[in-house]
C-alpha cells in the first residue's frame, strides 16, 4: 500500500518536474495540487522521498506558488490584488519554513530558497516598490531573520547596538553574513548572493540614502575580490552533487524556470556585478562603473546586452562620446528585447543632441517610432518619452533658426543656397512641427490616463527590470506635456489655445514634483502667472482677476531657487508677479483706485524686501546666520537687478495712473516717472513716457535735475523663459522686444 503511494507520489514528481522545465506552469501547478491531496490524505506517512512530510509539504508549497507566479497574467484588470494574495501566501510560507528551521526540522537551504523567493516577489511589486512601504517593511524584516538565521548556523553573534532605520540593519548584517561565506555550504553561499542581490537591488530601487548605497558597493566589492575561492568552493561541491529526491522551484536571475542545485554560478556574479554599477550610477559614480564593467567585460555572457548598456549609458555621463557610441553599436548587434532597442535609440539620439547634432539626433528618435511596439505597457512606456525627446530637438533647431544660429540650420541653409524667403518657411515648419509633436504627445498621455497597465514585465527578465531601476516611470507625464504645449502655443502667439491648455493643467490632481520626470514642472505659482498672461492677452479679465487672486492665495514665501528668473521671485513675502499682473486686470477694466492700490502694495513690496538686503549687506557674518539663510543671501544678490527692472515698471504704471485720474495729480505723475527713470533708464517705456510729460509739460524742467542713475546691465527680455516677465518687461514702446534691462542671472 505505502509502496503505491510512494510511487504515485514520485510519478506526480516527475510530471510536475517536466511540465514546469517546458514551460506549462498551470499544468505544473495542477500536478503539484494533486500531489499535495495525496500526501495530506495519507496519514501514515513520516517521511516522503527521504524528507519529513511537514517539510516536504512546504516545498510543493514553494513549487506551487513559484509556478502560480510564473503563469501570473500581468495585465488582468486587479494584478495588484492577485499579486498581493501570492506575496501573502510567500509570507506565510517564509514563517512556516523558519518555525521548522528553529526546530531543525528543514535544512537551511530550504529556508534559504523561500526567503529568496519571498524577497523575489515582492521585488516585482506592481506598482514600484515606492508606494508601499509596508510592504518593503515586510521584506526587509524576511532578509533579517534570514541573515540572523545564519549567521547563528555559523556560530557568529548578531549584531547588538540599536539602528536608526531598517536599511542600516539589513546592511551590517549582509556584511556580517558575507565575511563568512567561505564557511558555509557552498549551496547556500550561493543562495545567499542571490539573496544580497535582490535586498540591494530593492535598496537602489527604493532610491536609498547615499551612505547606504555607498555601503552596498564596498559589500559587493568585498564579496568579487574572493569570488574565485567561492566559484572554486562552489565547483567542487557541485560536481559530484546527486540529483535531489525533490526539486526546489525557484525564480531565475536570469532563466526563468530555475530550481535550486541548478545554476550558472558566473551569472550569479554577473548579476553582483550590475548590482554594483547601478549603485555607482546611483551615486553619480560613473567612472568607477565603467572600471567596475571592463573587469567582467570577457565574462558578462548571459548579461552581455544589459552589461553593454550600462558601460554605455556611464560613458555618456563621462562625457567620452566615442566609446559610448561603441557600445551602443555592439547593442545593435546583439539579439535585444524591444525595450533595450529603444533604450539605445533614445540613448543615441541624446548623445547627438549633446553633439549639437540636432538632425541627425531626430533621425534616431524617429526610429523609435518604427520599431513597432505590440505590448500595450510597452507603448505606454515609450511612446511618450520618445515624443517628448522630438519635440525637444524641434524646440532647439526653431530657436536656432530663429536666432540664425550657425550650426545645423546654417550648415542646411548653406547647402541648399536658401533665400531669405525659404528661411522663414523652414523657421515656420520647425515650429509647426514642434507643436504638432506637443499635441500628439498630450493625445497619447490622455489616452494613458483613461487606461490602467500594470509597471511590470510578465516575462520577469532581470535585464528588463534593471532597466526599469535605471529608468524609473513615469518620465514624462499628462502635465508637463501640458504646460510645454501651453507654453509653445502662447509663444507662438496663440493665446486662445494656450489658455485652455493652462486651465486643464490646473485642473490636474496632482501638480508635485516626481523624481522619476526627465523635466519637472514649475511652480504653482508660475503656472497660475502663465496662465493669467494668456486670459489677459484674450481680455478674459474676469477669469484673469480669479486666477490672480487665487494665486495669491496660494503663495507662501519659499526658500531661493536658481531655476530661473520667476522662479527666484518666489522668495519674496507675497506673489509681486501676481500683484503685478491684478494691477493690469484693474486697469484694463477701468478701475483705477483699485489698481493705485495694489501697484502701491507692490511698491512696498520690493521697498521692504530692498531694505532687508541692505541690512543682510551691512550685518556681521554672525548675524547673517542668525537672520538670513545663505539661501536668502543668494536670492538677495540675484533679484536685485530683476527686482529693479520691476520697480520701474510699477513707478511707470503709478505714473500713468495718476494722468488718467486728471490734472491733480499732475506732480504725483512727474514723481513716478522721475522714480522710474531714476530705477531703469534703460527701458524704453521709461524713457518714451518721460520725454512725452517732459515736452508736454514745460514748467517741469525746473525740476529735472540731473541725479545719479541705476545701472540694471544690458539685458534682453527674450533671454527670459517666463511668459509673466516677458510680459511685464515687454516694452511697449517700439516693435522691437529689446528692453535694456535683461541678462542671465
């Protein structure tokens, strides 16, 4: 009888071995629930082939659940909430397999498999590691009570002093663990890499702290330089291995359908190695990666293409543009996934744009959009980033023809021997291009938005998955496309358009920064200023009065920020731009005492801010600290000349206001425009209005007394990329947008 049931229990083995080694992970999953049935039903069985019947139970528990997650559909509707019950059940195995260890009942290599299994899953969490952290609590504490397992196997106390943070502890006692690899069976030694490998990459995922990536790399660092006593432990101890009674299923670092005994040790170490360069990369270490990949360039076979990628990818942040192209002419020749082809392309096209070669930068990126992507979380991918790098290319090579510069559009213009007139179509082509690629770009991110795809890939390939760590989603997103169609439409003079493209931008439900965004959006409060510009050029006054107020609203006083321009005014006490622009709302709708009133909130505005410059200036280094940040000190230093240039314009519109409220307030006038000539002689609307009160006006010149003027530099209003300023400081004066008040900053 027992007999019998031995040899179905065998049978049921051997089908679930080979259905799961072709591939059919149901048909494996079936064979194994079968199996199971016969075992529980069995009560006179102690011992299945050789191994206790609890611990037997727990490894067609780990084969069941290994081949669940391999038949996984990542694109079912609530792969969250199936993922999360399989990661339950990878929890509650993990705490099973430990209670057995701890009555030494399972051998540690089976503890060891569903702690790397465990850690596995959850690393392929759907949603990125980064939303959940309970879940990456859960995790961390699995590697803990691992790692405490073994090194109490080795006879190695744990660690006792107390750490700020769960990463700290995990990493002491990796390193703990992997001073006595040498000690340990070489099976579980080299289960115990794998298991480094995953808890590091979780780390680098998770976008650690620079001291902890900094620690993982001197781990790593510590475990390749003994990596040739290691392979040689782990070869003697593999070579006369007897084939296992039972097959532990695992999930592969690289082939999918893995099981313990069965591995490629130099892909193990290969995968130590992409680790590594990762954390180099993370921490902007991009020499040390290039180093770290030339050592195992002769030996990176299975992770030839990821490994070429990466040496790649740093040679572009080192500036070596030749080598760089090298490997990603090895990539082409490789056998590559569609999403390492594209990486190529977008890395290419971004080393030709460094090159200033703009067209041929183009080129490269439109062969992405031939590549023909068919998985829907692949378009989702990279169709987006892809747009958004054409756009770009199309932005510059307009400015370019815009300015007559004379790089690529010259060298165009020179060979085709183009007249003036074919200048200008080539100008009006590369703008009309450059928004066509904005607008389809906002098509396919509102198309994302109404569908949900999981951030993962089904067929769990680690080369795909390093990518994804290197390049985490979204890198561009609804709301940046927003704002830079918005921005070109307004540049481009449509007004109409850019204000609605503004409004739907600041309906969206989430307007932070994200790491992840190759650009990041401005401010709020630059939005809100943009936004109002375009309601005030399409007399939308009402709607321009509700933005401003609502801006205003919203500003608080933030610490300096170089971005640029507008966004340095942020630290300011109130939102003078918002101010600046209600100031015009009022005076477009007739309301002068209205718009007196906020130019003078303005006036008083920049006059207290001036004034806590000049007590920063003449304040000891001490008392610098004490009052001011060094951030401030910046900001000081730097808003001086913009602030001027601003202060100006209000004692213009003051001046103005005052002669459209009559003649009595004649001398108020004359003060403001002698205060606006005195801040900016340089602006052209200054000098215009000044001139005209002058020769309308004789008794004044009594007055004009010569008096030291403000010197703001020879700046251009174009150079500032802020519709606000532009508009503010746009002279009105002439044509010509050429307003002596602006330079970089």
């Amino acid at each position: 009888m027992e007999s019998s049931i031995q040899s179905r229990i065998s049978q049921y083995l051997l089908e679930a071995d080979e259905y799961y080694l072709q591939g059919k992970y149901d048909k494996c999953e079936h064979t194994l629930c079968l199996l199971r049935e016969e075992v529980d039903a069995t009560k006179s069985l102690l011992e299945v082939c050789s191994m206790k019947k609890c611990v037997f139970s727990c490894v067609i528990e780990n084969n069941m659940l290994i081949s669940k997650g391999l038949a996984f559909k990542w694109d079912i509707h609530d792969a969250y909430g199936t993922w999360n019950d399989l990661m339950h059940n990878f929890s509650k195995l993990h705490q099973k397999m430990k209670s057995l260890h701890i009555v030494q009942k399972a051998p540690l290599k089976c503890y060891l498999n569903t702690v790397y299994n465990g850690l596995y899953w959850g690393w392929w969490h759907p949603n990125g590691l980064q939303c959940d952290k309970i879940h990456v609590e859960t995790c961390m504490q699995m590697a803990v009570s691992c790692f405490k397992k073994v090194l109490e196997v080795c006879h190695d106390p744990c660690p006792s002093s107390s750490f700020c943070n769960t990463e700290d502890m995990v990493l002491c006692l990796v390193k703990k663990v992997s001073n006595n690899l040498l000690t340990v069976d070489a099976e579980e030694c080299l289960q115990l890499l794998e298991i480094f490998a995953i808890v590091i990459y979780i780390l680098t995922e998770l976008k650690a702290k620079r001291e902890i990536i900094i620690k993982c790399t001197n781990i790593i660092t510590s475990i390749l330089n003994i990596r040739n006593q290691l392979l040689l432990s782990m070869h003697l101890a593999f070579k006369n291995k007897q084939k296992e009674a039972v097959t532990n299923f695992k999930f592969g670092l690289n082939e999918v359908n893995s099981v313990v005994g069965r591995c490629d040790f130099e892909t193990v170490f290969e995968v130590l190695k992409t680790v590594c360069c990762i954390c180099y990369i993370q921490i902007g270490e991009y020499a040390k990666c290039v180093a770290c990949l030339e050592v195992c360039e002769d030996r990176a076979e299975k992770l030839q293409v990821i490994c070429s990628y990466l040496k790649a990818y740093a040679c572009y942040h080192t500036k070596d543009a030749d080598a760089c192209l090298l490997h990603l002419l090895k990539l082409e020749h490789m056998a590559v996934s569609n999403q390492m082809k594209v990486r190529g392309h977008l890395l290419h096209g971004s080393l030709l744009a460094k090159q200033g070669r703009h067209f041929e930068a183009l080129q490269e990126f439109f062969k992405l959009l031939s590549i023909g992507l068919q998985d829907t979380r692949e378009k989702k991918d990279f169709y987006p980033v892809t747009l958004y790098h054409i756009a770009e290319q199309y932005e510059t090579l307009h400015s370019m023809s815009e300015a007559h510069s004379q790089s690529d559009v010259k060298r165009v213009q020179d060979h085709g021997k183009c007249s003036l007139q074919q200048t200008k179509s080539l100008h009006a082509s590369l703008r009309a291009d450059h928004l066509d690629t904005l607008q389809n770009l906002v098509l396919v991110l509102r198309e994302d938005e109404d569908e949900s795809a999981v951030d993962i890939n089904s067929t769990f390939n680690i080369q795909v998955k390093i990518l994804k760590t290197l390049h985490p989603q979204p890198e561009i997103n609804l709301p940046v496309a927003l704002f830079k169609l918005a921005t070109a439409l307004a540049g481009d003079g449509d007004h109409s358009s850019a204000g609605k493209i503004f409004m739907e931008l600041l309906m969206q439900p989430a307007l932070q920064p994200i790491p992840s965004l190759l650009t990041q959006l401005p401010h709020v409060s630059v939005i809100y200023h943009s936004t109002t510009v375009s309601m005030l050029k399409t007399n939308q006054l009402n709607q321009a009065e509700t933005l401003c107020r609502q801006a205003i609203s919203y500003y608080s006083s933030r610490s300096y920020s170089p971005r640029d321009l507008e966004h340095s005014l942020l630290c300011l006490e109130d939102d003078l731009i918002a101010l600046m622009l209600l100031a015009q709302v009022h005076k477009l709708k007739g309301e002068e005492i209205k718009e007196s009133d906020i130019l003078d909130r303005c006036l008083r505005l920049v006059s207290n801010y001036k004034r806590s410059v000049a007590s920063v200036e003449h304040s000891t280094v001490h008392e610098q600290t004490k009052g001011v940040s060094a951030c401030d000190a910046a900001c000081d230093a730097d808003n001086t000349q913009l602030l001027t240039a601003l202060e100006a314009k209000l004692h213009l519109w003051k001046a103005h206001n005052y002669q459209w409220r009559g003649p009595a307030f004649q001398n108020d006038c004359f003060f403001e425009l002698k205060q606006a000539l005195l801040c900016n002689p340089g602006d052209k609307d200054v000098g215009s209005s000044y001139k005209q009160f002058m020769d309308e006006n004789h008794q004044y010149h009594a007055h004009d007394k010569s008096q030291p003027l403000n010197q703001c530099g020879n700046l251009h209003v174009e150079n500032c990329n802020s519709l606000a300023l532009k508009h503010l400081l746009q002279s009105q004066a002439s044509d010509e947008s050429d307003v002596d008040m602006f330079t970089d900053l």
